[in-house]
C-alpha cells in the first residue's frame, strides 16, 4: 500500500508533516480529516519503502506463480453448476469453491468476486475484472446465462466445452511425449558417449599408433568442442536462432507466414486444420446456443482461433455476415475449413439448426484428430527408435573402427 505525506494543523495549531499508508490521496485525506481540522498538499511518497519487504505476501507469490489450466475452469464450472441448481446462494458458492479450490491464484480470483458480487456486481462483471481466470468466452456465456435465467445450464456447457478442449489438448501432447522423451534420451546418449568414452578409446588408439578413421577423427573433433569453451557457439546460435524465430512471430506478418505454414506441413498440417475447426464449431455452437448473439460469437471464436490464418478468415466472415451473408458461403470463399464442415454449417444454417449442427461438426472432427493422433504415434514411434538406434550406431562404429586397423597391422 502506498505511502502519502501531508499537511496537517492540529488543534495546537501547531503545523506539521503527517505520513499515512492508504490506497489512493483521496483515502489518505479522508483519513486525515477525521483526526485533523486541517489537511492539505497530499502527495505520495517516491521511492521503495523497505518496510514493505516484511509484508509480501506468500499467497500472492504463489497466485502469480500458477497459471489457472483449461481443467480448473471445467471444474470449477461443472461443481458451481451443481451448486446453482441445488438453490445454494450464488455468494456462497464462490465462497465454497474459493475455499476448496487448489489453485491459488483460481481462489484469489474467487475471492473477490465473491466480494463484488455481495456488494451488487453481476457476476459476468465481475468475472471480466480476472482476465486471467476467466477469458472472453467464459465472460460472455456467463453474461449471457445470468440475461437468460439459465446460469446453471449455461456452466454446464461450460463445462462440457472445456473438458472438451482440455481432451482435445491432453490428446495432442500425449501422443508428442513419447517422441520428445526419445529425442531428450537420444541427445543424452549422444552427448555422454561423445564427451566421455570417444577420447578414453581415441588415447588409447593413438598411443598404439594406429591412425584414426574419419568418423572417428570426426567424432573426436565434435567431443573436442563439446568439452571447451566453443560449446558456448552452437549453444549462443540456437538461442539466437529461437529468440530471432519468437520475435519475428510476434509481428503480425510472421504470426501470418508461420501459421499458414503449419496448416500447410504434411501430416501435422492436417492436424492443425481438424484441431482448428473443431474448437471453432464447439465454441461457435455452444455461444449461439447459450443466448449469445452471432456477431459477438464470432468476435470470441476469433480470439481463441489460435492461428492467425484462421482468425482472419473468421474476421472476413463477420463482416459478410453483418452484411447479410451466409456464413457458410463465407467460410467457404476464404478456402480455410474443410468442404464437409462448410455444408454441414450450410445445412444447419438452411434449417435454422446451425448450434446443434456445429456441435456435429465439432464431435466429428474431434473423432477425426483422435485418429489422426493416433496415427501419427503409430508412425513417429518406430522412426524415433531408428534415429536412437542411429545415433548410437554412428558412436559404436567411431570406436570400434580403430579396432579394426589395429587388428590388421597385428595380422
């Protein structure tokens, strides 16, 4: 809390400096008021207090420290669901789940909208003051469930989408764990024999005066830079290589070349774009189905489209469709989602069903990605036990090589 200075006359009529901790200089000099006749020249103190550093608090550390995850929000929404439809007062609720959540930074956030609620916030609003907990998609459905009367059947959508995505995600990284756990045991393998037995067997060969093969002098020459201060130089080139490639995805026309090029790479392209339309027909469909209005829907899908290519297209859309358009003829125009998933909106547009065609589409093309994980599993499974086997392969025949020289000069 921020410390202020001021000008104070007591009933002396002495005057004189007066320091005094409160949230803001209109606090400070209401505060002053209620002890002095007069006050004025409230002004904040500059610098660091360092009497502040014995009242940091533990429980804002770790709040800051842990990221509410897709899984928290679904399970926050699925047990307030239970709860409004049990009739338990809405304060209460957020009393409760604050209490039991295991977040720390999910039961800050409902702390105080507990607070604000009691004192006569609507929830949604409330809500929108913790972007971190609560995105655009959760704000807008919990506005549109509190206007409707159907709080609690709105949470449970909730719910169910997020689950839905939180599945879709731990998919997704399930099937990339085992690739990445080999490649991880691969470079160690690499770099522990490297460093440590490719020179013991190098002296050895060479105090016998046999000549090295080429691999092998190869080998020993990378062991060589592995264990001197050149190692800073490949180590310096892929940190650079990494922070050039982060910026320059930060602009918008390298977020828009990246992106274009992930829907466009073989196999993982394809992932990409089912990944992509589902999220889109399931936050669609259950926005438009949960009282939200389409243009407002469409500005949330494309917030949460997670590739630029994909927001445009959806931000070209809505402008179609706020002309007079159909959405599906506009999807379509922009060549981004598949063609089934363009009729199937189409038809649902036709009939005046295009919520619960969504969620078709959403179910088939969540099936869809399933496989194609799977399949995708199926095939990096054997190619990343060729390139261990490989890359171990390549250390043995460095080292047994000499081998073979000395063996023929005995011969």
């Amino acid at each position: 809390m921020p410390t202020f200075t001021a000008e104070v006359r007591d009933n002396h009529g002495n005057t004189r400096q007066e320091k005094i901790s409160a949230k803001s200089a209109k606090v400070a000099q209401t505060q002053l008021k209620q002890k002095y006749q007069f006050v004025k020249n409230v002004r904040q103190e500059k610098g660091f207090d360092f009497t502040q550093i014995t009242k940091i608090n533990v429980q804002d550390i770790e709040a800051a420290l842990s990221p509410v995850s897709v899984k928290d929000r679904a399970v926050f929404s699925r047990q307030f669901a239970a709860m409004v439809n049990a009739g338990v007062a809405m304060v209460r609720c957020l009393s409760i789940l604050g209490e039991q959540s295991a977040n720390p930074r999910m039961k800050k956030a409902l702390a105080a909208i507990s607070v604000e609620v009691q004192q006569g916030t609507n929830l949604s609003d409330a809500m929108r003051r913790q972007p971190e907990c609560f995105d655009n998609l959760y704000v807008s459905m919990i506005q549109a469930g509190e206007v409707g009367g159907v709080l609690d059947e709105v949470l449970n959508r909730l719910a169910k989408v997020l689950e839905d995505m939180a599945r879709l995600k731990n998919q997704i990284k399930g099937a990339m764990a085992y690739p990445v756990a080999v490649g991880v045991l691969a470079t160690l393998v690499f770099l522990a024999m490297t460093i440590f037995l490719i020179p013991i067997f190098a002296k050895i060969f060479q105090d016998l005066g046999s000549e090295l093969p080429a691999l092998t002098q190869f080998m020993l020459d990378v062991s060589g830079v592995l264990t001197s201060w050149r190692a800073i130089i490949p180590v310096a080139v892929i940190c650079s290589v990494v922070f050039a490639f982060r910026q320059y995805y930060k602009t918008n026309v390298g977020r828009l070349t990246i992106d274009r090029l992930l829907l466009k790479m073989p196999i993982v392209g394809d992932l990409n774009e089912k990944s992509a339309v589902a999220r889109f027909c399931r936050i669609f469909g259950t926005l438009t189905r949960s009282g939200v209005p389409i243009l407002s829907s469409l500005d949330i899908v494309r917030d949460t489209a997670g590739n630029k290519v994909i927001a445009n297209a959806i931000e070209k859309s809505k402008y179609e469709v706020q002309q007079g358009g159909m959405l599906s003829l506009a999807l379509q125009r922009e060549r981004v989602f598949p063609p089934l998933a363009i009729q199937m909106i189409s038809i649902g547009e036709e009939t005046g069903e295009i919520d619960a065609m969504m969620m078709k589409v959403a179910d088939f093309y969540e099936d869809e990605v399933e496989q194609s994980v799977k399949a995708l599993t199926s095939v990096l499974e054997p190619i990343m036990m060729v390139f261990l086997a490989g890359m171990v392969a390549v250390i043995l025949l460095a080292m047994y090589l000499p081998m073979f020289k000395v063996f023929e000069k005995l011969a």
